[in-house]
C-alpha cells in the first residue's frame, strides 16, 4: 500500500516567507509525527498528533512554527516569517497507533534564502 | 530524561567484514527500540524492532539486534556488509508513546 508521503519534496523560499509543509500519513493510522533535520544532525521532535487528542507541541521551536491535523487524514506544517536557520528536512511519519513502530516520508528540504 | 546515544559518529567497515553499531539508552521503563536506516536524501526505513520477548531481533536486509537490559543496549549487527549498507543508522526509543526519541546516528562507510 502507499506509504507516507510529503510534499513539495523541495522548497525554496525567501527569509521572512510563510510556508506550509504537508503530510499524508498511512491511510488507518492514528499517530502522526514531525520531526525536523538539519545537516548532518539528527532528528528534533516537533509535534505529535494521536487521533483526536490534543496535540503534543512541545518540540515547536517557536511560536512561527504550527501544525493541524484534520482528523486521522492529512497534516500540515506551517512556519511564519522563515528564518535561515529553519532550513532543514522537515520529516513526517506515521504509526498505527501509540506505541507501535513509525514508519516515514521522504522529507520536505526546506531552504531558506 | 529519556535518552538514546550512539558512541560512533562514523565508522568504516570493508566489505564483507562484520558490523556492530553501538546504541545505549536511558529510560525508566523496558523500553520499545528500533533501528532505522536512512539513504542520503532519502526519508528513514525500519530496519527492526523490539517490543518483548525474544532479546534478538532479526530485521530486513540481514541485519539483528539484541537487547541487553543490563547494560541499556541495542546493538545492531551484521555479520557480512554489502557496499550497499553505506548509510546512516539512527537507533530510537518509544518515549511512553509520546513520541519518538532518536540517537544522533552512525555514519557507514564501505571500502570495496
């Protein structure tokens, strides 16, 4: 079956830009995760959706940074006034439920000029 | 705090040598753990998970893993590298099903 996809896969985007990152999760799965990447590090914790629960924000960097979940379905990210340092790999993954394995997308590569 | 640590930033292996990566934990319960592996610009693969039972796991692409509860560790192993292992490994933790905690990750390099 289709896996978690993302998109765009590449952004381009102007310093002091909004952008919007978007996630479409494995269809069935509750939990829903974003990570982000910078070069040549690891992965940083954003946000955490599970079903209808209230969402854990509590590795949002700031307040530019936001993320809804309709539903089980389709997520997206969203970063105000983009600053140079959000360059990065935006990753999103997506479990069957808490406490099972995650399984992810090909990332957004945001850079911000 | 949970934690995940990897004590090698980069190794290099021939191929067809053996592998071990390292992963050491911290967590206050039996923890979920799992390796992934990670392409340049490409998204993370599971390589494997453990979750109860049996402490050696066996994952897709040849490797396993064995969980040793005393010494808080998940080492992934491979007994024979292909060139096509060179990658990033990243080992990671449930954290309560919270989230995901992950190590800073191991770079491999095969030499032909």
């Amino acid at each position: 079956g289709a896996g978690v996809s993302q998109s765009p896969s590449n952004k381009v985007t102007e310093k002091g830009k909004d952008v919007e990152l978007r996630c479409d999760p494995i269809s069935g799965h509750t939990a829903l995760y974003w990570y982000r990447q910078r070069l040549g590090q690891g992965l940083e914790f954003l946000i955490y959706f599970q079903g209808n629960s209230a969402p854990d924000k509590s590795g949002l960097p700031s307040d530019r940074f936001s993320a809804e979940r309709t539903g089980e379905s389709v997520s997206t990210l969203t970063i105000q006034r983009t600053q140079q340092e959000d360059s990065a790999v935006y990753l999103c993954a997506s479990s069957l439920r808490a406490n099972t394995e995650a399984f992810f997308g090909q990332g957004t590569r945001l850079t911000v000029v | 705090a949970q934690s995940v640590t990897q004590p090698d930033i980069h190794i290099t292996v021939s191929e067809g040598a053996s592998l071990e990566l390292r992963c050491n934990y911290s967590y206050g319960a039996t923890p979920y753990l799992f390796w992934y592996v990670q392409s340049p610009g490409q998204g993370l693969q599971l390589l494997l998970k453990y979750f109860s039972g049996d402490t050696l796991v066996q994952g897709i692409k040849g490797f396993e893993a064995e969980f040793k509860r005393s010494q808080s560790s998940f080492n992934l192993r491979k007994p024979s590298v292909h060139w096509s292992d060179a990658a990033e490994y990243f080992c990671a933790l449930d954290n309560y099903g919270q989230n995901f905690v992950f190590g800073p990750g191991t770079r491999l390099s095969v030499l032909p």
